[in-house]
C-alpha cells in the first residue's frame, strides 16, 4: 500500500502527549514495508510543530531533538516536486477546496501516488473525500 502522512497524523504518533488509541489504531493499518511519502515541507512543518511544543513548555529542546529520529525512523519518502505546473495544481486545490498551500500539498501528492491520505484535520479529511483520495480510517 501507499501513503502520505500529513504533519498532525505523525505529530499524533510520535508526539507522547498527543498519541490516543484511535491514532494508534489507525498507525498499526500501516505496515513497516508499505510506502510512506511526504512533501518536502513536512520537514519544516514538524519543526514548527516542535518549536510551538517547546515554547509551550510541553517539551524542552533536547526532548523534541529526540523526536527527529523517531520520526525519521518511520521511514518516510520525501517527495521533491517542484515547479510552474505543480505551484497550478496547488493553487487549484487551494482554491476548489478552500485549503492552505501546505494542507494541498498533501492532498496533490496522495492524488499523484494515488495514496491513502493519514491525516488528523477535519478539512483535508473532508476536501480528500470530495477529491476521490482515499482517507485512512
């Protein structure tokens, strides 16, 4: 199988306070081997989460850094598409769907893989649906 996991799907699997049993239940559907992609904004997006947990004083600095490896062990493809026609297909997604830029990036590259989606937000969710993206459950 293949699969593109958004920032707050990872964020609720390796981050210990967010995890719960519904995130757990949907990570064990993804097996060790199958195909994991990310776009290569995910890199910053996880880090912007780590410094909100760190300014939060949910995490201290050395905490998160332990998380990069964690994260990284998952195994991740990191997807470098680029360019005039994929910035298109973005701001097509954007607008059709009222989406941000980061949130259609994650919808355009589970579409192109023809992926399921793991994501935690309720729009994505919802604009994958009407796209015809599968969406992990």
């Amino acid at each position: 199988m293949i699969y593109v996991l958004d920032s707050s799907f990872a964020g609720g699997v390796i981050i210990p306070d967010e995890r719960n049993p519904h995130v757990e239940k949907m990570y064990k559907q993804i097996k060790h081997d199958d195909e994991k992609y990310v776009p290569h904004l995910f890199s910053y997006e996880m880090i912007n989460i780590f410094m909100n947990l760190i300014r939060r004083k949910r995490c201290t600095y050395n905490e998160a850094n332990q998380l990069l490896p964690v994260l990284f062990s998952i195994k991740l493809t990191i997807d470098n598409e680029t360019g005039a026609d994929y910035s298109k297909k973005i701001l097509h997604l954007c607008c059709e769907y009222n989406l941000s830029s980061y949130d259609a990036a994650y919808l355009e590259l589970a579409d192109r893989k023809k992926a399921i989606l793991c994501t935690l937000d309720d729009g994505l969710r919802s604009a994958a649906k009407k796209h015809g993206v599968a969406v992990l459950k």
